[in-house]
C-alpha cells in the first residue's frame, strides 16, 4: 500500500505549550458549549422569573409550553440544517476566534437539555398551582400523568443511564414524547389557555411527525471486503449533500441509526461505510439485507463546519474515515488526513483506500497492526503544523475524540468532534 511513511512519535515533534489557566479553564470539557447553552436557557428562564415576579397559573403553562417547544424544536433536521447554514455563513475573513466559536453550532444539543429541564420543572409548578385548587380532577390526573412521564423521559435521559441502556433510553424517548404529546393534547383545552398554545402544539406536533411522513423501504446493495465492515450502496433518488447523515432501521418502531453519507461527486445515490460496533452493526453486516428503511431529512453533521476555515485537517480512526470521506472527495477546503486503522486494505479494501489517496495523496495512513497505536494528539498537531490549517476535526470514538480535541483546544488550536449527545 502507497501511504506516507509512519511517523514515530519523536517524529511528530513537541506540542506547544497549555493556555494560561484562565483561557484553559474555558476549554474544559464541563464548560463546552453545549453546555453553556443548557446553562444560558436556565438563566433565562431563572431571570424571568426574578422578573416577572410569582406567576399566574396561565404563565406557568405558557412557560413551560415554550421550553419543551424550544427542546423539539431545535432537534428537528431542517432547523439543525439552518443553524448550520447560518453559522457556516461567516467568510474565513472574519477573525479566526469567531469563527472559532461558530464553529461550535454543533453543540445546539445543549438548548434541548436547557428547554426540556426548564420545561419539565415549569409544568410541575403549574400541576402544583392546579393541584392546589382542587377543582378539576381531569386536569389533575392529565397533569400528574404528564409530571411522571416527563420525569421518566429526563431521568432515563441523563448520561449514566443513556450510555449504558442507549437501545432503552432510544425507546423511551420515542414513545413517551410521543405519550406526552398527546397528553398535551388533551391538557391544553382542558386547562383553557386559548389559541396560542394550541398553534404552538401543533407545530410541535407537525415538527414530530414531519420525519415519519417521509418513511419509505428502500433497496440497498451491500458490499463486504472484511468481517468488521459492510459499504452500503443506496440509489433511490436522492443524492444527499457532502457531511449530511441519514438514519436507517431494519424495524423502524424499535430502534435507528444514523451514518454520514458519502456521495461520489457528478453520481447519484450515495454509501454509507457500516463498521462493526454493535449488536444492530453486526447484524447487519453478518446478513447482508437488501431493503432497509429510511425516514427524515438528511442531516447536517460536525465535519460541515469546515468552510469557516482556509484549510483544516481531518484526523480519523477506523471507521471514522466515513464521515471525512464526502469532505475529503468534495474537496471544497483544501485539507489533510491523519486515518489511523487496523491494516487499512485488508479492512475497507482496496477500492476504497486507492479512492481516499487518489484525493489525498500526501495522507498519512498509520497501519495500527504494524505500527500500534500512536499518540493520535501528536499526530494532529504535526499535520496541522505542517499543513498551515487553521482547525482540526476529528471523528472517532468518544474516548480519542475528546482527546484530540480537547488536547488541541488547552493548547489554542481549534479542533471538533461529535459530542455523542443523542
């Protein structure tokens, strides 16, 4: 295989030195900004509570109707494909710092934490104020039905449970939002606030639904050159753009997963690279299937942001190199890979691998069964040295993306990757 030669980490050079505390504080992984969003959508509300003074009952409801919107809403696709499109929006000659901080438009997770705690807690200070009256048993038991729904759909979505029970967590959040809103459905003319609630309801309802409205079984064709990955070829009509994903099931009411797509340019259809990780991936790859189901809108992922930059470098591992390919093979950023993998041709095949140096041929392709693991931090920071680039994405697992970049951003060097917030 024609790769640049592996490099030792003596080769790689020292990293630069840590930010000053203050600045280093401010990239500390509790403080990232999905984080900080979850946090601003508190203090709003906190502030207009202080504001507003004790509330009516028809405020708690109006407030708490606004939260959860705000939480289903900004999950919905064609609004996480506009915030990317606004936050993308910024020439590369504004300065580096800002769109540094737009490049971050993939933390909008945190506004559906902030919406959906708020929410939760507003809706449990209305029942309170309803339960208080007496008056309306209806209302009372469709309140505390929704407080205990509500309750289990934050509870089972908080990270200990959702990363240990993600097939548990996935089904909840799916069929108790969809318990909630109908729920809402009944409690809203039961408690009598008038048009606008339902108006917003109904978006929300319509925003739900929107992607299911677009379910359909589509052939695929399946292409194995390993055990541990399967390409998966789709021409159904649609050719998605460069850094969207599509979520695909095999039983559409139990669970989904998403994939980047990777079209080829001047073809239609697209690929997705499948890698074994999983009961659902291995399934699939062991069977081979030849219809899969597909629903929504494709969607814009982290790896969108690289047109805020002049150059950017991508680093991946295994199966990560499906995400960059689209970028890497659109080429609308000039860039350079780091892909660390097990024995690259033997696991993609030589197709795909001959594809990837055909558009990078000065990547560097570390074979991690002749070369081990290397000090993934070091490698990046080389290439984006060397490369001139002005930002560094990484797409791996949770545990390598969080040390790239968090390893590169304590040193002033910006760098993304997914959060694994879903």
């Amino acid at each position: 295989m024609t790769t640049s030669p592996a490099r030792t980490h003596q080769d790689t050079g020292e990293l630069p030195p840590l930010l000053p505390a203050p600045r280093r504080l401010l990239k500390h992984p509790r403080l990232m900004h999905y984080n900080r969003l979850a946090a601003l959508v508190l203090l709003a509300n906190a502030a207009f509570l202080w504001a507003a003074g004790p509330p009516a009952t028809p405020t708690l409801g109006h407030a708490a109707l606004a939260n959860l919107a705000l939480a289903v809403l900004v999950r919905q696709q064609y609004v996480i494909n506009l915030l990317f499109r606004l936050a993308t929006s910024a020439p590369v000659s504004w300065p580096l710092k800002v769109r540094w901080t737009l490049g971050k438009v993939y933390h909008f997770g945190g506004l559906h934490v902030g919406g959906a705690l708020a929410g939760a807690a507003w809706f449990l200070a209305l029942t309170v104020a309803v339960t208080r009256t007496g008056t309306d048993l209806p209302l009372i038991t469709v309140s505390w039905t929704l407080v205990a729904l509500l309750a289990l759909i934050v509870a089972t979505a908080l990270p200990p449970f959702r990363s240990r029970h993600h097939d548990h967590f996935e089904k909840i959040h799916r069929f108790g939002g969809w318990s909630a809103l109908a729920l809402f459905w009944t409690h809203t003319p039961l408690s009598g606030q008038g048009p606008l609630p339902l108006a917003v309801l109904a978006v929300v309802t319509f925003s739900v639904a929107l992607p299911w409205l677009r379910l359909r079984k589509v052939d695929v064709r399946t292409e194995r050159p390993s055990p541990h990955v399967t390409l998966a070829h789709f021409d159904y009509g649609e050719t998605p753009f460069a850094g969207s994903s599509t979520a695909i099931s095999r039983s559409p009411l139990k669970e989904w997963h998403s994939f980047a797509n990777v079209p080829a340019p001047g073809r239609s259809g697209f690929r997705l690279t499948i890698s074994r990780a999983g009961d659902w991936t291995g399934s699939f790859i062991d069977d081979q299937p030849s219809r899969v189901w597909v629903k929504g809108i494709t969607t814009a992922g982290v790896a969108n942001i690289e047109v805020l930059f002049r150059k950017v470098v991508y680093v991946a591992t295994g199966s990560g190199i499906g995400p960059c390919l689209p970028h890497l093979l659109a080429a609308e950023v000039p860039s350079r890979l780091v892909w660390a993998t097990r024995d690259p041709r033997a696991t993609y095949g030589d197709a795909l691998v001959d594809e990837i140096l055909a558009v990078q041929p000065h990547a560097l392709v570390w074979d991690t069964s002749r070369h081990g693991k290397p000090d993934m931090v070091r490698l990046a920071h080389a290439a984006y040295r060397e490369f001139g680039a002005e930002a560094v994405i990484c797409i791996s697992n949770k545990r390598l993306t969080w040390q790239v970049v968090h390893g590169l951003e304590r040193r002033g060097i910006p760098a993304y990757g997914a959060i694994w917030d879903s």
